[in-house]
C-alpha cells in the first residue's frame, strides 16, 4: 500500500479592521496538512465556514483571507538544530494545524520567517 505525499499549507489571515480573529478555531496563521492544494482549499473553506465572524473583513483593509497566495511547506516542525535560534524569533508565536487526521491543535510558529526553517514544496512546471 502507497501512502500519498502531503504538505503543509499556510494560509495567513489579515489584521483586516485592525485586527485577528484568534480563537479555538483560528489564529493569524492555519496550517493545513492535505495531499493537494485543493483538498486544502476546501478544508479551509470548511473552518471559515464555522463562523460568520471568520470572513468578516472592512473594505478599506481588504478580506481577511487569501486562500490563493498559500506557502507550501514540506513539513511543519523545526529540526532540532535549528531550534533554539527559531524559538528566539517566534516569540511564542503560534499557528492553528488542522492535521490530515486527528483533532486541531496551536503548534509553534513565526509568521515572518518560517520560510528560513522549512524547506518548501518545489514547484513543477
């Protein structure tokens, strides 16, 4: 049996209003662990749908999400190498992970420089 490859994908929220809406469900970041980007779109589509004020956004500021413009990531965890330099930065930032399996949890996260800790999905085309 071949189990299928899955990544990470980031969605970032926007402070639209001036602010995040954090709370059980989201947070300024959701990390989405699917086998295609269309699977995570829809997951994502599911959580925002849980509650109105999750899409609830002023039109100077722009919406609150921007499913199209997703960091792919192909892992979520920092190696243990780099840990303690990752904990520095973050400033015990967290994300939302909605696993494949398994019930939501916050896991450590930094919303500017993830990118210099997680090695990325290479784009084919």
């Amino acid at each position: 049996m071949t189990t299928a490859q899955t990544y990470f994908y980031v969605f970032d929220q926007n402070n639209s209003g001036g602010y995040f809406v954090i709370d059980e469900n989201v947070t300024s970041e959701i990390i989405i662990e699917a086998t295609e980007e269309a699977k995570a779109l829809e997951r994502l589509e599911e959580i925002l749908s849980q509650k109105p004020k999750y899409m609830e956004y002023c039109s100077c500021c722009g919406e609150r999400w921007y499913p199209e413009y997703s960091d792919v990531y192909t892992c979520y965890w920092v190696s243990d190498e780099q840990y303690e330099e990752f904990e520095e930065v973050r400033h015990g930032h967290e994300a939302m992970f909605y696993p494949l399996d398994g019930e939501h949890r916050l896991i450590p996260w930094s919303r500017y420089s993830m990118y210099e800790y997680l090695p990325k999905k290479e784009v084919n085309g």
